[in-house]
C-alpha cells in the first residue's frame, strides 16, 4: 500500500511536510549542515495510516553509490515509551506535591551522604532555596555537635535498621526540634543505597512538655525550684558526695517574723517580701548551688563540693544574713529582714536520706530561732 506513495504522504504529518521536504532535499544533496544527522535519534511525530498522529523515533544513513546518494531510514514507534515517561513525570510531580506539602522535612540521602533529594519544607523552615542541597554532604550542612548525634543513628541506618531521634536546629523564628524517622533504602540484593529522612516539627510539643515540666518542679512565686525538683537534686547531690567523698551541705532558710509582716501588710506584700529573699539567695550562692523554695517562707540550699564543709557552709549563711539585715523598700514600705538558718552537713560515709538529712537541717533552723534568731545554727 505504500509502494510509490512519497514518504512525506505516508507518514509525515501535513503540518510538518513542507520544512520534512525541504530537510530531505538538503540531506539528499549532502548539505554540509546535515551531516551531524546520520546514526543520530531523531524524535518526531508520525501518521498512522487512521490519521492519528503518534511519535517516533528516526534514525537516519547515507551511501553513495554510483555518484547517487541512497538514504536509509529506521522508524521506531515510541508511543509506550512516551506514554511511560509521561506516566513517570506525572507520578513524579504526584510525589513532589505531596512531599511539598506534607507538614514534614523530607530528604533523601545517599550511602556517601549526599542529598538527593528535598522537599520544600527545608525552604520554609530553614530558607534553604529549593535544590540547593543536591549533591551536599550531611556534615556539611548540620553543626558539629548535631552531626555527632546523628553519626550513630546514621551507622545504624545504613546497616540496614530503621532508626529515630529527636533532635534541635536552628530555624529561621528560633530554634527548632525533630522527631526523625530513618529508613534505609535496601536493594534485592541486601545493599543499602541509602536512606529516606522524615522529620515532623515536634517544637510546639517540646516548648509544651518544657512548661508543663517546668510549672511541676518550679515554684510560680519566685520561679525556683520547689519541693518536689529539691528531693530529686538532694538525691543526686547525696550520691556525688558518696561517690567522690567530698562533704555538702544543706541550709534550711525561714524568714523571721514573716508571719506578722503577711497579716499586716497583705499578702501582695508578703508575696513581694518573698521574691526579694529569693533574689538575696539567689545573689549569694555560687552558680553551682542549688536554692529551693520548700514550702511558705521556708527555703533550703544545696551546698556540694564545700571545703571546708563546716566554715563554707556557716560564711554563705552569715553573708546572706548580711545582706538581708541591710535597710531595704518593698513595695514602698522600708524593713530590715533577718531569718534563722540551719545547717546539716553530710560527709558521703552513710546511708543517710535526703528527707533526714532535710530534717537535720530543719532542726537545726529551729535551733536557731530558740537562741534568738538571725542566726546560723548546726
């Protein structure tokens, strides 16, 4: 059917059969500018004999013969192929929309820890520009310190395991803290060519959980410690203190006369007189002490490391004693506070507990209100 029909009528489509002519004529007359066309593959749309336009795939050759030129021509028809790159770009851009819009960092890293790739979070989060990790190393791009975090997760991931961990980097409003799922990306044949990064934005959580902990074991008055976050730290301080025989002590602090000074003022007063004996502990101790408010206007320091035990312990106390007898104005009212402190000392060589070691310390503070007050007592 096709015998004596030009090629132009058969399978060129009309549209394109005026500039197919004029190629062909050049080609035919070994036109310097067509030489680069022999043995290449040359995409284009065929008609089938129905009309229906499709593509194909030409390859062109040439010989001469006589003085004549004789062209050769292969078709391929390339319609499943074209319609397998289009379903994979379709799929892809599928994939790349999802990706973009999950609330997740999304990555792909390579055995040599190279990204592959990213999804648009890392331009939300971090102004990183879309693309710009391709090919970047993982230390490259995260600090030192979240690097050394990673480096075992990493190891245990590419060893075929899947593996998580919660960490911290700096954002573009603030710090910003991950729960990340690692997958590896494991092959027929058992390699790992990589691994899949899923990162959820857990910040609002973490800041959640921080208050929540922190409002547990902290006092709302004058923001120290409360009861509960001391016994754990005396716990701690107590074990140090055994395991490296080096003698700590505890002073437990109650104001003199507080009582009277909170039903005659008021209670804002009181609370006022409160937050200014915080601010003196507080002022007084070394960055290593531990202070704490135990209950009402009693509070209790956590002295470790002390040597001497006993004259450290007894100097903190009287320079806090000190600095509370100074003339103050709270609230516009002018006082002179003092407060009786007792102390307990724990040389590391028993069994003691923290609540008795707390209530030797107690004792001792009402010894020192027995013998008249803005005192330390032992």
């Amino acid at each position: 059917e096709a015998i004596g029909r030009s090629l132009a009528q058969t399978i060129v489509p009309e549209s394109m059969r005026s500039r197919h002519l004029a190629a062909l004529r050049s080609f035919m007359a070994g036109a310097p500018d067509t030489g680069h066309l022999v043995g290449r593959r040359i995409e284009l749309s065929g008609l089938r004999r129905n009309a229906e336009e499709f593509p194909l795939e030409l390859t062109l050759g040439a010989t001469r013969i006589g003085g004549r030129m004789l062209a050769h021509a292969f078709l391929r028809d390339i319609s499943r192929r074209k319609a397998d790159e289009l379903a994979l770009r379709a799929g892809a851009e599928r994939l790349r929309t999802v990706t973009d819009n999950a609330p997740a960092m999304i990555a792909y890293i390579d055995r040599d820890l190279r990204y592959r790739f990213q999804n648009r979070a890392y331009t939300d989060w971090f102004n990183i520009a879309p693309g710009a990790l391709l090919g970047v190393r993982v230390p490259d791009v995260w600090d030192e310190a979240t690097y050394a975090q990673f480096q075992p997760v990493i190891d245990r991931v590419l060893a075929g395991h899947r593996a998580t961990v919660e960490y911290s980097l700096p954002g573009r409003a603030g710090p910003l803290w991950f729960y990340a799922s690692l997958v590896p990306d494991v092959s027929e044949d058992g390699g790992v060519a990589g691994f899949y990064l899923f990162a959820q934005d857990v910040t609002e959580r973490k800041q959640l959980y921080e208050r929540i902990e922190h409002e547990a074991t902290h006092d709302p008055l004058t923001g120290l410690p409360n009861r509960r976050a001391l016994m754990h730290r005396l716990h701690e301080a107590m074990a140090r203190s055994r395991r490296h025989g080096r003698p700590m002590a505890v002073l437990f602090m109650d104001l003199d006369d507080f009582k009277q000074m909170n039903d005659t003022l008021g209670h804002e007063f009181g609370d006022a007189v409160l937050r200014h004996f915080a601010d003196t502990i507080r002022a007084t101790v070394r960055d290593t002490d531990y202070v704490a408010r135990l209950a009402g206007d009693e509070f209790v320091m956590v002295l470790e490391d002390l040597d001497p035990a006993r004259e450290r312990a007894s100097h903190i106390g009287q320079t806090l004693l000190e600095r509370l007898a100074l003339d103050q104005e709270i609230q516009g009212v002018a006082v002179r506070l003092s407060a009786s402190i007792g102390v307990a000392l724990h040389e590391g060589r028993d069994e003691e507990t923290p609540q008795e070691l707390l209530q030797r310390a107690d004792a001792a503070m009402y010894r020192a209100k027995a013998v008249g007050r803005q005192r330390v007592a032992f």
